[in-house]
C-alpha cells in the first residue's frame, strides 16, 4: 500500500495533523481494506452505494469480534478521509454508528487499589502514576508522541535542585503544563501533594546519585534507553500499565486521571473548592482558563495560593496516606513558632516559605532573647539531633522537623 504514489501523497497531508496521524491512519486504512479484502485504489473505483455496504459489513463484524463504537467510527473517518483525496465523498449522514460518541466506562480507583498500585511500582512508576492520579495529567504531557518535548523541571517551579539535594520550595507543588503540551493547547497548571511530592524527590535523589545531571531542561520522566530526550507518550502508557498489572488490575492507564476527577467531583461536593478550579487543574476550558490567556499566561499570586491551599483542602482525597484535615500549613506552623520572638507585623515581614529565611528567623530571635534554640531539619537528619539532645516538637511537612534544644 505505501508503494503507491498516491497514498504517498495522501500521507504527506496527513503530515500536517498530529505526528501521531502519518502513523496510526495509514495503518487503520491497512487494517479496513484487509477486513473488506480490497484496496486503497479499490475503494476509489466503488460507487457511493458500495462503500456504505462495504461500511456496514465492517461494524457488524467488528461488533461480533466485541469492539467499540469509537474504534468503527474511527475507520470510518479514516476511509472518508481517503475517499475526500480521491476526489470520492460519501453523502452527509451516510453511515452511522452506534454509540461512536460514547464515553469510556470505568470506575476510579479506590484509595486501597492506588496504594497497591505505588507499593507495586518502582522509583520511576511511581512519579508516573501520581502526576495522572493526583494531578490529574494527560500521557502526552509528561512525554509527547515523538519523544522531543514532555514536562521539564523548568515546569516544576517550586522545585530546587541543588548539587545532590532536591528542595521543595511549598507544598503543594505547581506543576504547570506548557500550550505545547496541552491538548486544549492552552496553558495551565495543577498541583502535587505531599505524598506524590516524596515520591518526585525520591526519583530525582535517585537519578542524581547515578550521575544525572538534573537542569530546568531535563525530563521530569527521563527514558532509560531510548536515545529521545523525553520518554514517549506510548511509553508512559507501558510505563503506568506495568505497575497496574504489577498490583494486578486491569485497568488502562486513563482510569488514573478518571480517579483524579472523581476524587475533584468528591472534594468539590463537601465544598473543599470551587467547580472552576477542578476544571482549570485538569486542564478543560473554563473561567478560570479565560483568566489565565487574559492574563497572557499569568494568574495574580494571590490566586496562584488561593488554589494551592483549595489544593490542600483536596489532599485528603487524593492521598493514600492518611492525611490530618486539620492540619496547619507550613506558613501557619512558622507562625505559631516565631511567636514568642516577634510581633505579628515583624513576622509579616519574614519568607514564611523560604525554610532558610525561617532558620535565620529563629536563630536570631533565640540570640537576642536567649530562649530555648529551635531549628528546622531535614527528616534525615532527625536521628543525629535527637541523639544530641535535641527534642522533636513538631512536624512541618513530610520531610522537615522542628526541633528544642533539651540538653
């Protein structure tokens, strides 16, 4: 079929689509005229009349063989596409197919069944299922079709990377989806909570120990031997399919991002947020996607933390760890602790979410008052202070302490 010059031709338009057309159609048009035994040049020289027959033929024995409605639609646009080249057009309304607009059925993952899925998964897995389940991404944004563009670490902006160390800089963090990525081809961003959070940083810690050279460039997914910058769409789908089987669940990978709106629709129904933030985070149009293109891709900060804390409202939802409802954010818990030190105004002034702008905070505040000094940590280092005789008081997120000198 390919040896001939004018499915060639045919080709090159196709070219002009999505990458993924030049591919997937000419083998659909293969895959229909094996079915009906005939040819490209074939269906050009049948009547109107013959191709409907030809048509009908194929969707009763695809209906037989137990395919969807949306697979024979599909073929069917495929070959009028082909037919529209050949100079042949079938009448408006010529063909019809039943239920070729209907919605894929599948129920969202239950809490238990995700956690099954990241205890299955590897380091890798793991960052792939959270980013669909619960920031509610597409594949093709964490790696496109041919692999030359996917989500970089320039798009997490409240990441840090820093030698060997991974800083996140708030929680929840922003994840912002580039027009190039979005399949609205608009611009937009959604959240990660904490757990997913852990699971990014343990990925990239990882990645850092083996000699990657972690950049605002690299592929937040990096491909393991393909030699493409960015894994392919194709390849996040093996990649989440893989850990699904591994916790023994049949499921496509979409039921990932069907789990994340439904946990939205949930979160939204005990008034945790607005209608028009779940449907800006994942990525439909809507008010707020008028707002951010009015704005030429840029919300006012204080919308930016309006959704992040409605985000956070959303977390135990989300989360298959559990999560306290009440719990303070991090600002909030800074808070709490500069208190005995400074005034409500002088700590106003201070980077509530700059964990180094609150250690000086706390230092200087303990010199000047000679109270107990209290530091914030890295969970890691949590073992050694305590050994020292320093007092764990609280956590501020799933990684840092705040630690009393006891001794």
């Amino acid at each position: 079929m390919l040896s001939d010059v004018d499915v060639q031709r045919w080709i090159r338009r196709l070219e002009k689509g999505a990458p993924s057309t030049k591919d997937v159609w000419p083998r659909r048009l293969a895959a229909f005229c094996i079915a009906v035994r005939t040819t490209p040049k074939g269906l050009l020289e049948l009547q109107p009349r013959q191709v409907v027959d030809l048509l009908d033929s194929f969707e009763t024995r695809e209906r037989a063989r137990g395919s969807r409605g949306s697979y024979v639609a599909f073929s069917v646009k495929v070959v009028r596409s082909w037919l529209r080249y050949g100079g042949k057009d079938l009448p408006r309304g010529a063909v019809k197919v039943r239920d070729a607009d209907r919605t894929y059925e599948e129920t969202a993952l239950s809490r238990e069944q995700l956690r099954t899925v990241y205890n299955a998964a590897s380091a890798r897995e793991k960052v792939a299922v959270a980013l669909m389940a619960t920031t509610g991404l597409r594949p093709m944004v964490l790696g496109n079709y041919s692999g030359d563009d996917g989500l970089k670490l320039a798009d997490l902006p409240d990441i840090a990377v820093q030698g060997r160390e991974v800083r996140l800089l708030k929680i929840p963090l922003r994840v912002v989806v580039r027009q190039e990525l979005s399949k609205a081809g608009h611009t937009y961003f959604s959240f990660l909570g904490t757990e997913a959070a852990d699971y990014l940083r343990s990925y990239f810690e990882t990645r850092l120990r083996g000699g990657d050279k972690l950049g605002p460039d690299s592929a937040v997914i990096a491909p393991e031997r393909a030699k493409v910058k960015f894994i392919r769409t194709v390849n996040i789908g093996d990649l989440i399919r893989h850990a699904l089987r591994a916790a023994e669940l049949a499921n496509r990978p979409y039921v990932l991002r069907t789990t994340f709106a439904q946990r939205l629709l949930t979160a939204e129904s005990a008034g945790k947020i607005p209608h028009a933030f779940a449907q800006f985070w994942m990525g439909h149009t809507g008010d707020m996607t008028a707002r951010y293109s009015v704005n030429r891709g840029l919300l006012p900060d204080t919308t930016v933390e309006e959704m992040r804390a409605a985000y956070k409202r959303c977390e135990p939802f989300l989360s298959t760890v559990p999560v306290p409802a009440g719990s303070l954010s991090n600002a909030e818990a800074f808070k709490v602790i500069l208190s005995p030190w400074y005034t409500d105004d002088e700590i106003a002034k201070i980077d509530l979410e700059d964990y180094a702008a609150v250690i000086e905070a706390l230092r200087k505040g303990a010199a000047k008052s000679n109270a107990p000094t209290q530091q914030v940590i890295p969970e890691s280092e949590l073992s050694r202070f305590l050994s020292e005789g320093w007092v764990a008081r609280m956590p501020v997120n799933g990684s840092k302490f705040v630690v009393e000198w006891g001794g």
